[in-house]
C-alpha cells in the first residue's frame, strides 16, 4: 500500500488495524500526528474554533474562490 499526505496517514492507520491483509507500506510524506499538528503555531490559532464549529473552512491558495472544509474528526482521528 501507499499513500501521500492524508493518504500516507491513512495506510498507517489501515496497516494498524488490519496487519494480516498488508504485506508492506509506502508513505510518502505523511501528516504528523494530531497531537503535534494541533501543537504548530498555525493550528494553535485555529483550533478552538475549529473544534467547536466542527469544521475548518479556508479558501485555496492553488485554486482561489475554491473553498476547501475538513471535518475537526481529521484532529480526533489522527490522536
């Protein structure tokens, strides 16, 4: 399996929680965790809203007027 980014996270997770169907893993790049991600300067200012609102939302730097939303589980999940 491989994943990049949020990708990479995942095929930890899924290699966690279902060793005997994964041979090998490839991430590339993966996220930190949510305790350290939660923990940069960025997030640390975001992360009260974020929590109570239950969303993230902020528009694209690559692709202005596209709004990009993430769920605060992404924080949950990722502890």
């Amino acid at each position: 399996m491989a994943g990049h980014s949020v990708g990479g996270f995942c095929v930890f997770w899924f290699a966690i929680q279902h060793p005997e169907e994964v041979k090998a893993i490839a991430p590339i790049s993966p996220v930190v965790s949510g305790e350290l991600f939660s923990r940069t300067k960025e997030m640390s200012e975001v992360l009260e809203s974020w929590k109570n609102t239950g969303i993230r939302e902020w528009e694209s730097t690559s692709k202005p007027g596209l709004m990009k939303r993430l769920k605060y589980d992404f924080i949950e999940d990722s502890y």
